[in-house]
C-alpha cells in the first residue's frame, strides 16, 4: 500500500538522465548555431542602439518638447500634457533623466516589435477557428510561464544584453497585443461585414476598409497593455544586462537602499502613466464617431 | 439601361452539415418538420421558381422565417444555394467563380440592408463612394457621383455626418444612397424599410417609387408588410416555410388569393387603392352612355369617386393614347371591393355594396 502515499514517480537515473539528455542537447544547439542566430538578431541591436542614442543624444528640453506636442497631438487635453511634463521634469530633478531615456527608447523598441508581430498574428488568428485554437495555449504559456525560466534558453544563446532583454520582454508583452487583435476583429459587425461583401470587397478591402478601423479602438487597447507589460518588465530584463531604470532598482534590492528603490520605481510608474494616458485618450478619440448619438 | 431579367430555377436551400444529401428526400416529398425533427437539417428553400423581370419591381413577401431574407442572399450569393441555379441574363450566378462573383456583385448588384449595414467609421458620403472606391474609380469622380445620390435621397448637407448622428430613416436614406451610388442594374432591399417607423416607412416608399420611374432598375424587395408589397410591387410574390404559395400582380393576390393563408392576409387590405380598374374591367365597351372615361391605371376608389360624381353607371377605360381598351360599371367595381367571402350568404354582399356606396362622397 506505499504507492498510496508516495507518488509512483519516475525513477531517479531515469529522471537525471532526461534531464541531462536536454540540457546536453541545448547546449550543442547553443554551440552549435548561437552564433549564427547571433547574427540573425543583429538588425534588432542596431535599431535598439540606434533607439538609444537617439533618446539619449537629444537635449531634454527638447525630448520634453517633444513628449507634450505627442500627448497633445493623441489626446488633445492641457491637463495630460501638464501632467506629463511635470512629471517629466521631477524625473529628470531627480537625477534620473539618462535612465529613464535608456528605458523610454528600449519600450519604444519593444511596443514596435510588438506590433509588427502581434497585429498580423492577431489578424491570420480571427480569420482561422483552428490558428486560434494553436495559438490561445501558447500566449496562454508565454503570459503565465515565470519569465525567468525562459530567460534561461534566451541568455544560453545569446548572452546578456540589450537583446536578450527586448526578446524577454516581447514574449511578455506581446500575447495582448495578438490577442486584442484578434478579439478587435472577430468583434466587427456581421451586418457590416455583409454589407462589405455585397458590394463586392476583396478579402483585403474588408479588412483594410472595415475590419481594422472598426478594430482599432481594441487593437489600441492592445497596444496600451503590452506598453504596460514591457515596463514591468524592466526590472526583471536588467538582470540580464539592459540598461536602465531597472538597474539602479537590481542594485537597490541588493544593497537595500530604500530611497533609490523608490525613486527609479516611481519614475517607472510616472512614465507608466504618461504612455497609458496617452495611448488611451488616442484610442478614446479613434471612437468618436460612436459617441454622438442620434437624440 | 438594358435590364436582364433574374430567373430563379428549382432553388433548394438546406442548412445543416450534410444539406446535400437531403435535396432528393425533400424533392420526394419530406417535410420540413421531419426533417429537422429526425435529422437535425433546417429546410431554408424549397423548389424556388420565379421570374424577376428586367426593370420593375419584384417584391417577395412573407412573415419572417418564411425565408424571404435567405432568398434575396441567393441573388447576389451572400448565400449558396444547395441546389438549382439563379441565371441573370444567361449566366448563372451559382457557377461563378469567387472573381466572377465579386465583378458581378460590384457591377451588376446593389444591396440596401435592413440594419443598415452602413460603415460607423465613415461619414455619409464616405459611405456612398463606398461601393466605387473598391471599383477603384477616382475619388474627384466616385464623390461627385456620390453627391449626386446624396442629394437625391434627400440628404443634402448631411454628406460629413457620421451615421450614429443621423436617425433610422435618414440612415437608410444613406443605405439607398449608397447602393445607387453604385449605379447597378439590379437593386437588392433586404426589408430596408422595416425596421422604421410607418410615416417614414411611406416616405421612403415613395422616394423608392419616383426614382424608380427613372431608373427602371430591376428591384427585388423584401418585405412582411403587405400594404408595402402591394403599394411597390410590380409584382409579388408570397413566400411560406420556404415555398412561394402565390405570385402574380398585386390585383392577382387580392382578388384571386390562392389560398386560405393569402386569403386572411388580403382580408384587412383597402382593395379599394390597391386594385386598378385594368384588372376588374371587362373587354367591351358597350356600356358607356356617360361618355365618361378612365385611364388605365386608376386605383378602384379613384374610379368609383369620378363615377359617382359624374352620377354614372359605367365608364370607359382608356389606354395611355386615348385608346379604349375596356369599360367598367359601378357594380363590377363594388363586387371586387366586397370579394366572395367563403361561406358568407349571398343576401349579404348588396347589404355590404350599399354601405360602401354611401360611404363614397
């Protein structure tokens, strides 16, 4: 009656040389190709260095300028833009200007990657029951799998740096972005929809001329949550080697210098804020067609 | 414009996974219970046969689940049929291609839509290029064109509003803008005027009646309203479970119901406007002392009030070019107000006629 109370596992050699087995196997894939797929990744390095140096290199009065004419452009409201420059300037009062610019231009690159894979994977999954039934488990793993297990594979074969830490944070950020995609246009109106095809659109005018607009309010959405996820991703990605708010947070933690872990994580939160406001208030004004009812 | 007509053949629609396979079981007699019941198939269409003709008005009626609104997908194939074929001119629209459908739903087809169907994310005349702008037609010429159908329609000044601004009859306004916009021969109203309120409902029929005279496109009209059907329809046709029960022009279905379904439909219709002296009128012209004379074409109440006021008992029927063509007499008139109502005593009907006399100013 023993098995009752102990779980019948697998035997222990057995266990150690699976184990073992895979380890082995990534290693020789590591040794293998790591350098090739190196290579493959070095667009991503010089658009994530060009990224930097560009937020870096401008004279923040002019970074700041620039800020509040986007958040004046996308929502059209004093009291955001205000908001955003004053926290802007405490960030920066508070010495923490060349962080925060090396995380703004690392979410920037991230929230991009994001959207040129999330909005086609998006799209192919609401025209195909079977895609979404593959892909649904898959974000499902990549938003729940504790993102240092895979930041394993990720730094074996490419080491610790900025793209490593932008691949981290895309597996992370990137399952709402295809999600709401694909929820945005299964959402469409069938009538609309109808109407589209009786006029004889092509399945390419539908979506241009239908499903995305009438989706955009969602996919915006989208795009607001994966910038949420990615900068709370930035902790986690500094333990790797990205540069940034993150690290002076890893050296709080580590030292227990209460006050620098507050600052940097504040200044996380305030630009949280200022990207969620923003992209808000756009996607609240995509709608505006929907808001003025006949009386 | 040369309009084609739309010859619908044996037409079976059947929803289910294995529609085929029960084409023949219905042809041999399965009903339309049985079938759902035992093998879980909806019965949509069974043997359609009718004939649209080329530039008038062909309403099909019935109450809803009567399949009108699958019937009406069958013509431009929003809906494939499980069987039997709808020929346009000489080629049938259920073998095209999925190229040769989207030109033939492009060029020949325009559809107004019972919810609408319009874009929200569009203003109104960026709703009525719409069917051009995928054509690929040039934005300067789709948007005159455009305007064109806008102010026709009666919605001028209206051409930056978003639908959500306008109210039901002036959206489907925007829908009948938008497929005229089109310039198709043949226009497909899915029920477009259920869905608003009767005083607008009228209206848009009579927008719908005075293009019409100009157009001459070949209309298909669905509807469940039999005021509608009769005041539109060049001709009608019934649909029930599925099957066409009657067809014919409007005076066929009032005075001939062809069975006790049509029959209780008719019973509330003022016969008196719908019926056109043509359809009562008997060939000869012997009868007409009075001298007076009718154009084909006039409503029976129309004709009864000229009777009357001219204290007549009969009248001529003239043609369009002053021809003769037949006479009625004010009791022929009267007996088809009053129809023969099965199993009503004949002593009734003079009783009936001298109430509706009386009631004639």
């Amino acid at each position: 009656m023993d098995w009752l109370w102990k779980f019948p596992s697998m035997d222990e050699d057995m266990l150690r040389a699976l184990k073992k087995s895979v380890d082995e196997g990534f290693r020789a894939f590591t040794r293998g190709y790591g350098s090739g797929i190196e290579n493959l990744f070095s667009p991503l390095q010089s658009f994530l260095i060009w990224a930097e140096r560009l937020m870096t290199g401008m004279p923040w009065p002019l970074v700041i300028a620039l800020i509040g004419a986007i958040a004046w452009l996308a929502t059209r409201s004093w009291r955001i833009v205000i908001g955003c420059i004053v926290t802007l300037l405490l960030i920066g009062y508070f010495d923490m200007w060349e962080d925060t610019m090396k995380t703004v231009s690392m979410i920037f690159v991230c929230t991009v990657l994001s959207i040129a894979i999330g909005i086609p994977i998006g799209i192919a999954m609401s025209r195909s029951d079977r895609l979404q039934r593959i892909v649904n488990p898959i974000l499902d793993v990549m938003q729940t799998m504790p993102s240092f297990v895979y930041l394993i594979p990720v730094v074996m074969l490419l080491g610790i740096g900025r793209v490593p830490g932008v691949i981290a944070v895309v597996i992370y950020a990137l399952p709402p972005m295809i999600r709401l995609t694909n929820l945005g246009i299964r959402m469409v109106d069938r009538d609309v929809l109808e109407a589209a095809d009786a006029f004889g659109s092509s399945s390419w005018q539908k979506l241009r001329n239908v499903q995305l607009p009438l989706a955009l309010p969602t996919i915006m959405a989208g795009i607001n949550q994966t910038i949420m996820m990615a900068l709370a991703m930035v902790v986690i990605a500094s333990m790797i080697g990205v540069q940034g708010l993150g690290q002076p947070v890893l050296k709080a933690i580590a030292n227990q210098y209460f006050t620098l872990g507050v600052f940097n994580g504040l200044a996380i939160v305030g630009i949280a804020i200022i990207f969620d406001r923003i992209s808000q208030a756009y996607g609240l004004r995509l709608q505006k067609h929907r808001e003025v009812v006949h009386g | 414009m040369v309009s084609q007509s739309i010859n619908i053949r044996n037409l079976y629609k059947i929803f289910g996974p294995r529609a085929r396979d029960f084409v023949e079981p219905v042809m041999r007699g399965m009903s339309k219970t049985e079938l759902n019941r035992e093998h879980g198939h909806v019965l949509g269409l069974k043997d359609i046969n009718i004939t649209i003709p080329g530039g008038g008005i062909t309403v099909i009626m019935g109450l809803s689940g009567s399949g009108k609104s699958t019937l009406i997908r069958h013509i431009n194939r929003l809906i494939d049929p499980t069987s039997g074929e709808v020929r346009y001119g000489d080629v049938d629209v259920c073998r095209m291609d999925k190229e040769q459908l989207r030109q033939f739903r492009q060029k020949k087809t325009a559809m107004v839509f019972q919810k609408f169907g319009l874009l929200p994310h569009r203003n109104v005349l960026q709703n009525a290029v719409y069917g051009l702008e995928i054509q690929g037609v040039g934005k300067g010429d789709r948007e005159e064109r455009a305007q064109h159908w806008i102010k026709r329609v009666g919605l001028e000044g209206f051409s930056n509003h978003y639908p959500n601004q306008l109210s039901g009859g002036m959206q489907q306004r925007v829908g009948l803008a938008r497929a005229l916009t089109n310039d198709a021969e043949i226009l497909l109203m899915d029920e477009a005027y259920s869905a608003l309120d009767p005083l607008i409902r009228v209206d848009m029929q009579t927008v719908l009646l005075d293009l019409q005279k100009e157009l001459k496109k070949t209309v298909v009209f669905i509807t469940h309203d039999l005021d509608e059907a009769l005041r539109l329809g060049d001709r009608i046709a019934i649909l029930r479970d599925g099957e066409v029960i009657q067809q014919g022009t409007a005076a066929d279905i009032v005075l001939r119901p062809a069975d006790e379904y049509i029959t209780a439909f008719v019973k509330e219709v003022n016969r008196a406007r719908v019926i056109q002296v043509d359809a009562v009128m008997s060939p000869t012209s012997a009868l007409t002392k009075s001298g007076l004379r009718i154009p084909a074409g006039t409503a029976v109440e129309e004709a009864l009030r000229q009777l009357s006021a001219a204290n007549a008992s009969a009248a001529a029927v003239v043609s369009g070019d002053g021809q003769e063509i037949g006479s009625v007499s004010m009791s022929e008139l009267i007996r088809c107000l009053v129809g023969h109502e099965p199993g009503t005593p004949q002593a009734a009907a003079p009783a009936t006629a001298a109430k509706a006399m009386s009631a004639i100013p």
